[in-house]
C-alpha cells in the first residue's frame, strides 16, 4: 500500500461517518454510511431497509468522508473509489462499529455492511494560510 492509502486510511479512523456514492437505477445517490478501518480495506454499516448496498453490491463505489465540521484548522478529505460486496464482518470489527442508532427516518435499524477495497484513494488538506493570519503579522515596521 501506498504512503498516501495508509495516510488516508489512518485519516478516516478518525472520524465515525462518511458518504458512498454510486448509481441506482441509473442515477447517481449518495447515502450517509458508519464505517471502520479494518486489514486496509473500509468496511461501512448502512441501513438494509433503503436497499443501497443492493446498488453497491458488486459495484464499483466512491467513498467519502472528512473532518470538515470538527473545528479542527487543518481540513482534510478522503475519498477512495474500489467494489463494494456486502459481507458479515467478524466479531471485533462488529466492536469496532460501536452501538447501532435504533431507528432511521423512523424505520428500526436494520444493518447491513460493505467491505470495500480500495483501488484509488485521493487526500485533500486545506491548510491555513496569509489570509487566515492576524494582520498584525503582516504589518511593516518603519
């Protein structure tokens, strides 16, 4: 594995939520996904009522997240691209998942997951520069 998969990989172990997105039905969808990091590949747990992970199944899928909302001045994103197969993960990678919400947009929580491989990974970082510095740095002494 490249430097910049094992950097993205250690980046999304950072955050708990990310975005997938392919095609259903011929047009594209995005769909919000719990995921974990697990022997270099992403494994994420989806809600199996809206039936997305049949789109996914055996798709190739993009994968997203970031720490855009953290707060955090150095900004980062992830996104891996690879095929996605619904699997039954192991006992500590269901761990790993931490507690399931009870309900989705009202329905009981049915889980379902997805084991991704990633075959292209891309890592943007947004870091603060001239214009986010006090202007009192930039200020000249005569």
């Amino acid at each position: 594995m490249s430097p910049e998969e094992l950097h993205a990989l250690e980046l999304l172990r950072q955050v708990p939520y990310g975005r997938v997105a392919t095609s259903m039905r011929a047009l594209p969808f995005l769909a919000a996904a719990r995921h974990i990091v697990a022997d270099g590949q992403v494994v994420l747990r989806m809600h199996a009522g809206f039936g997305y992970h049949d789109a996914c199944d055996g798709s190739v899928v993009a994968y997203g997240a970031d720490n855009l909302n953290t707060g955090d001045p150095h900004l980062w994103s992830v996104q891996l691209t690879g095929t996605a197969r619904t699997v039954e993960p192991a006992t500590a990678e269901l761990e790993l998942f931490g507690p399931a919400p009870h309900f989705v947009d009202g329905q009981v929580f049915d889980p379902v997951h997805m084991r991704i491989e990633p075959q292209f990974v891309t890592v943007h970082a947004l870091r603060p520069g001239p214009a986010e510095i006090p202007r009192r740095q930039f200020q000249r002494t005569l």
